[in-house]
C-alpha cells in the first residue's frame, strides 16, 4: 500500500496546510515523461519516510488554480512545506539520492 495521498483543492489545506509533519507535495500531469520517471521513486520514499514524511500528489491538470498559485510552471515540481509554509522547492528530475538527503534536510 501506497504512502501517497491524492491531493486537490478540496483537501490541500487539511493535508499539507495543517499537516502535524512535513509534507512532500508532488506537482505531476499523467502525460509528462519525467513525471513518470519520478513517480515510482517519490512513491518509494513515502514509504521509506513515513514516520517523518507525509506524501502528496497534485494533477496540475485536474487542479490548474493549486499549480497556479504556488507559481508551478514546469513539472514534475516536488514542493516541501514545513508547518504550512513552502520551504524547499527542486523542479525538473532528481536521483533518489538526491530527494532523500533533501528529506533529511527539511525533517531534519
């Protein structure tokens, strides 16, 4: 069983606003070929960091005014927020290696 939630206008508030932890927010559409290259890798650390990492996708298709208001223009954009508030933002592919040292760094 996935980690992942499926977020959307409806929910983004309780689930990532309000979350009692951090809150790896996935910004993806199902027709981009990096996004799908990402996918399994973010599906893989929420499972790995679930004790500390809570973990969500948003469908910039289905959800244009959420991308639109955390200024996402290119995706995938994996947003991290803190306590309700974005800190740390990686747009474009990264190495699992990569996003878990940046795990490690915002729940750290």
């Amino acid at each position: 069983m996935s980690n992942v939630k499926t977020i959307n206008t409806d929910n983004f508030e309780s689930e990532v606003l309000k979350a009692d932890k951090p809150v790896l927010v996935d910004f993806w559409a199902p027709w981009c070929g990096p996004c799908k290259m990402i996918g399994p890798v973010v599906d893989s650390l929420a499972d790995e960091n679930a004790a500390k990492l809570a973990v969500g996708k948003i469908n910039v298709d289905e959800n244009p005014t959420l991308a639109a208001q955390h200024g996402v223009r290119g995706i995938p954009t994996l947003l991290f927020f803190k306590a309700g508030e974005e800190v740390k933002r990686i747009v474009g592919g990264q190495s699992k290696n990569q996003l878990q040292k940046t795990i490690d760094e915002v729940t750290g």
